[in-house]
C-alpha cells in the first residue's frame, strides 16, 4: 500500500482553488478541496505537505465589467473628501498540510497557513490630484484548519473505481485580525492573516477512476461565523470537477474547473468599514462569483516517497457585487513526502 502514499500525498498538495491569502476570495476551497483526492484512505503512514502560493490581482470589476483604477475613483470620489481603490495586489500564501490515517475509512487533517500580503492603491485627494502610494507589507500565521475525513463508500480497498469520502472541520481563530497600519489604522479585513471566527467545514468527494483517467468533483460549505472584531466573512461554497491522467510511471497531468459563490460580508461593530473613503473597506462591495481553469502535472520521485507539483489557474469567469480587484492568476508550487 506504500507505493500510493506519493499519489496521496500530490493530491493533499494540489488542493491550495480563491477569497485570497489571507481571508479572500479563494479563502480555505484551495487548500482543502483535493485533500480526499486518489486514495486517502489508503494511506498508512503520516504525510506531509508544503505548498506555496503566488496570487496576483490587478483587475477591478463593476459587476461583471472591467473597469480600470482611475475609472473607479472617479465614480466614487466626492469633491471635498478623498477616495483609495486598489491598483495591484500581491497576495502569497505558505500552507503545511499533515495527514493521519486513524483507521482504513478515517483520516485526520491539519493544515497550518502562513500568509505575506503587499499592495498598491491610488488615491483621489479632496483637491482632485491622484496620488498612488503602497501599503506596509502585512504577514503572519493564518488560521488554522483541522478535519476528519471518513470513506462512507468504497468498492474497493486498493484502486478502487469508486468511492464516496465525506469531512467535516472546524477553521480555529489562529491568525490576527487586528493588524493596524502605521497610521493607527485597521488594515483592510480582506489583508488581514486571519478571521478572529470559529468556522465549521462541511466536505464531500466523489471519484470515478477509469485507469489511468481519474474523475473526481468536490463540494465544500465554509459556514462563517462573526469574528472577535465584529467582522463576519460571508458563506462560501466551492466546487472543484478534476480529471487527471497518468500519463507515465512518474507523471500525472491534470485539468480542472474551480467554482466559487461567496456571499457578502457584514461588518457588525464597523471597525473595518470606510465606505465613503476606500473602495476597500466597503462590506457592499463584497461577494462574487467565479470559475476558473486550472491545468497542473505532477512529477513522482522514483523509489521513493516524494513528488513535486505545479499549478496555474487563469479565471474563466468572475462577476462582482459592486466593485472589487479581482484575480488576474494564481500559480501553486509544492512539494509533498511521505514517512
């Protein structure tokens, strides 16, 4: 059974598809969305896997339309006041993920996020003169997730053809959510490293192998829940539909399709709340829809248990409340072992 632990192990590394780094659009769907992917209940040892993310975002949407920076400011700037939208963020992401088989159908999860946050905004002074400046580099430990995940069907025990995994987590409130600009100021909810919530997961996977191809989809329900600060991310619901084929002894190739309806925002207390100053920290302009496009390969370490992979995700669609910065892409790099 040792020979599909590196299979296993890809798969815990290819999950980390959106809300974002710290708390955003792709939020925890990336990091957990393959985790029960090709044969997790068939491990038999602790495996390990550490991933890095790389997502740019330079795109501002009205809705379903484009609009550039300085469109956006002069839409909402008010003459006397000043306005900031964003002009290009930079969001990465360290993610560790171990996995524990308890027993043959239940496996344990715990996957620690470190998160690094940089970006540049324009800014409209009450005069009307455009400014552009770039925010103190935001970075810290985010929150940790842990999750149980149980084989409800299986028809087999080794490769098997089909089988029904299910998992249910809970998001701890590890990661700050208070960090403050030099100013004094809080730091904008979606660059903060973390939620300051308790937030259950709700998980479910369905693969169909016709070997060498693997199909795979699946669902996960992130119910958020109001923060320490009185912030309160919305709901997210994700979907991932996965093919991969083992094109050799060593390598995978794979394509997938990455969906994801977060709901809006609501900040309680308004901490984080400058709707009439930053594009920003405006809660209504907060939720959205997108779909991307995800082709990735894997390459096995002959003899022994380790893998390396890459993956690139370019948004097929994405459709807004009000205005927000958008993913323009996204690349995941990871290395994976097994003890």
């Amino acid at each position: 059974m040792k020979r599909y632990i590196p299979l296993i192990i890809f798969w815990l590394a290819l999950v980390h598809s959106s809300t974002a780094w710290a708390f955003g659009e792709c939020g925890l769907s990336c990091c957990i969305g393959g985790a029960v992917n090709s044969g997790g209940a068939l491990a038999e040892n602790l495996g390990l896997s550490f991933q890095y993310e790389y997502m740019h975002m330079e795109s501002i949407l009205d809705g379903g339309r484009e609009i550039s920076p300085t469109g956006a400011l002069n839409q909402n700037w008010k003459r006397g006041g000043y306005y900031t939208v964003p002009d290009n963020m930079i969001m990465e992401k360290y993610t560790l993920t171990a996995a524990y088989p308890a027993t043959e159908r239940l496996q344990f999860l715990g996957i620690l996020p470190y998160v690094k946050n940089n970006m540049d905004m324009l800014m409209k002074s009450s005069t009307g003169t455009v400014m552009r400046h770039r925010m103190d580099t935001v970075d810290g430990l985010g929150d940790i997730s842990l999750l149980g995940l149980y084989t409800a069907y299986t028809d087999a025990p080794i490769r098997p053809s089909r089988r029904l995994t299910l998992g249910l987590g809970l998001k701890t409130p590890t990661g700050k959510n208070d960090e403050r600009t030099s100013t004094g100021a809080m730091v904008h909810a979606m660059m903060q490293p973390g939620s300051g919530s308790w937030d259950p997961l709700f998980l479910a996977n369905y693969m169909r192998a016709f070997y060498p191809l693997i199909l795979q989809a699946n669902l996960l329900y992130h119910l958020s829940n109001k923060g320490d600060e009185g912030y309160e991310y919305g709901d997210q619901l994700s979907y991932d539909l996965i093919a991969r084929l083992q094109a050799h002894n060593y390598i995978n190739l794979g394509l997938e399709i990455n969906g994801i309806h977060a709901w809006r925002d609501k900040d309680h207390d308004g901490k984080y709340s400058h709707p009439l100053s930053s594009m920003m920290d405006n809660p209504d302009y907060t939720g959205l829809n997108s779909i991307f496009l995800s082709p990735h390969f894997q390459i096995k370490i002959p003899n022994t248990g380790g893998s390396v992979q890459v993956k690139y995700q370019t948004p097929v669609f994405q459709e807004v409340n009000g205005l927000q910065q958008v993913v323009d892409w996204r690349i995941l790099m990871s290395t994976s072992w097994a003890f």
